[in-house]
C-alpha cells in the first residue's frame, strides 16, 4: 500500500485544487462517499441500521457530514455529535453541515459535555464513526476531545464497530504515536495512500482493518 506523510497529504491536497483545480468541496463529496461505504458495509455486517457520526470543526468533521448525508440516502439511520461550535465551522465543512438539517439528520452540539452527549447518542447506535481529528494533529489531544475519545473507545470496547475516517483521531499521522490519546478504530478508511505513521508497530492496535480510497484525483507517478 503507497504511504504519504503528512506534508505529502497536505501537497497533494493543494495540487487536485490549485494546479488540477478539482474544488475542495469535490474532495471532499468523493472522501465522505467512499467512506460511507465502509460504514455501509460495517452496518450490514453487524446487522444494524443506525449510525452515529462524532465529528470535529475541521475537513474530517466535514467529510463526516458527508458520511451521514449518504448513510441516510442509502436508508440507513445517521446521527452527528458535533464537538464544538457550529459557528466556528468553515468552507467546505461548513457547506455541508448546512445541508444536514435540511434533510432531517439530527445534529447535537457539544462542547464540555461531548463524553455524555456521545454516549448519549452512541447508546442507540449500531455504528460509531469517528470523524474528530485529522491528518493535520501534531500537538497533544485536549479537551473536549480527550474526553470524546475516551467515550468513542468506550462504545468500542462495549462491542460496537467503530469507523475511522483518514485516520483514527489523535494518532500522530508520521509516527503512528497516539498524541496523548487515540480512537481504537475497528476499521479505517484512509484517502489516496496509508499514513507513514501507519507502518509503525504502536499503530496497529488503533487501525484495525485499513482500507485505502480515493478521492477522485490520481497520485503522482
């Protein structure tokens, strides 16, 4: 499987937008779908129709947003626990939590509270989809993040799947570190290659199954 590290995702990311002029929020459209087939597939797998998406403010919440947009087009049930302010929410994540109301996706905010409101949401979930924290991580995982991974590992260990999106938050992308603190993902879904960070051996316990998409723009040779 092709690895890039965090630097390579971020100028692979600038040349599908600024030198192929692929919009952003196509990127994203094409991320959220393929991994809302992964969760479709988990769904299925464990006989269940509900998922709940915990999402961050940043792209990984927002191709979150797309998860659930398409979890619900395919006649599954989609939640989001949105940890943090939707005010704070920009660009292409913004454009598609905007969407989530209009189509009836019930999307709980929470800041403090994130550990009770996920296990709240997560209680009547067959599926827990962790869209919190991307690539982009290099400091130490804080509040209310701290928490909401906690919880998210908690609905995991009670036997629920939970799906990664790119990477399982809070995992160092170039040294497969967790940062404090990282989702134990039952699967992955990783975009355009695997993280360097995957290949170290401290990562394996957080990956689980990792399954490699793409994003609709093709990797340089």
């Amino acid at each position: 499987m092709p690895t890039m590290s965090r630097d390579e995702v971020r100028e692979f990311d600038r040349r599908a937008i600024e030198e192929l002029g692929v919009p952003a929020v196509v990127l994203m459209e094409n991320a959220g779908r393929q991994a809302a087939d992964e969760a479709a597939r988990l769904l299925r797998e464990c006989g269940g129709r509900r998922a709940v998406i915990v999402a961050g403010l940043g792209n990984n919440g927002g191709d979150g947003f797309v998860v659930a947009r398409h979890l619900a087009v395919r006649g599954f049930e989609a939640a989001v626990v949105l940890v943090g302010d939707k005010a704070k929410l920009r660009g292409e994540a913004a454009v598609n939590f905007a969407v989530l109301g209009k189509i009836g996706i019930a999307v709980c905010e929470a800041g403090a509270n994130a550990a009770a409101r996920i296990a709240e949401a997560a209680r009547g979930a067959d599926l827990v989809v962790d869209a919190l924290l991307g690539t982009g991580l290099t400091g130490t995982v804080r509040e209310p993040f701290l928490s909401a991974i906690a919880e998210i590992n908690s609905s995991g260990a009670g036997g629920k799947p939970v799906l990664a999106i790119d990477i399982p938050s809070g995992l160092d992308a170039d040294t497969g570190r967790p940062l404090g603190a990282a989702v134990r993902a039952t699967a992955t879904v990783t975009f355009v290659a695997a993280k360097k960070g995957f290949a170290a051996r401290e990562a394996e316990e957080f990956l689980g199954l990792v399954t490699l998409a793409d994003i609709g723009v093709p990797r340089p040779r």
